[in-house]
C-alpha cells in the first residue's frame, strides 16, 4: 500500500488546481486525506503487532500520531505537490534525480567508505 500510494494521489487529484473539495484545494485535501489514511494504517499494523516501532516518540498516542502523519507520510504528498507544481519536465526530472541522489550517495558513503556493513 505505502509503495503505490503516491501513485494512487496522483491519480485522484484533479488537473486544475482551482478545484477545491471541502474548501480545500484538491491537491491539499488528497495529501491531508492520504496522510491520515496511511496513518490509520499503520496504527493497525501496530496494534496488530505487524509493525513495530523502534523509536519511544512514535506511538500510538496524540503526540506520537500527529510525529507519524507530518514527519511520516504529509512532507512526501507535500514533495510531490511541488514537483508536480513544476513548470518544465527538465526541472521535474532534476528534483526527481536529486530525491533519488540522496540515498544512493549516503548508501555509498556508509558502506563504501565507512564500511558500515551487519
């Protein structure tokens, strides 16, 4: 589900960004929609004992929900708003490369040259 979910918000957004659903512009209410949905989730999967969270601040309390949805799940809807906001496709495909830059160079980094390998 998380894997396709940015996928499945694409697919339910509406091209012109004028349209509002709830007062909402509609590119915002999917991403507070789905934020919530794949919170929900995951709260499941942690009450089921299918998911198991390593960090004391990630619960399934106020606090620990409200971590979950904008550190979680909202800022990757909130990164495909402004890519998808983007004018040109050259521009699209530059933050797109950078997104994918990061975690291939600090992979390099922890197991190439600090030889940080279990």
């Amino acid at each position: 589900m998380f894997t396709i979910a940015g996928i499945v918000w694409y697919n339910a957004i509406e091209e012109d960004r004028k349209v509002k659903v709830l007062g909402i512009p509609n590119w915002w209410f999917w991403s507070i929609v789905y934020s919530a949905f794949c919170v929900f989730i995951e709260c499941l999967l942690n009450a089921g004992g299918h998911l198991v969270w390593e960090y004391p601040w990630w619960d399934r309390t106020f606090q620990g929900i409200w971590l979950i949805f904008l550190i979680g799940y909202f800022h990757f809807f909130v990164a495909m708003i402004i890519v998808c906001s983007m004018k040109t496709n050259r521009n699209k495909a530059i933050s797109i490369s950078a997104i994918y830059a990061v975690p291939i160079i600090m992979n390099i980094i922890a197991f190439g040259i600090f030889d940080w390998v279990y």
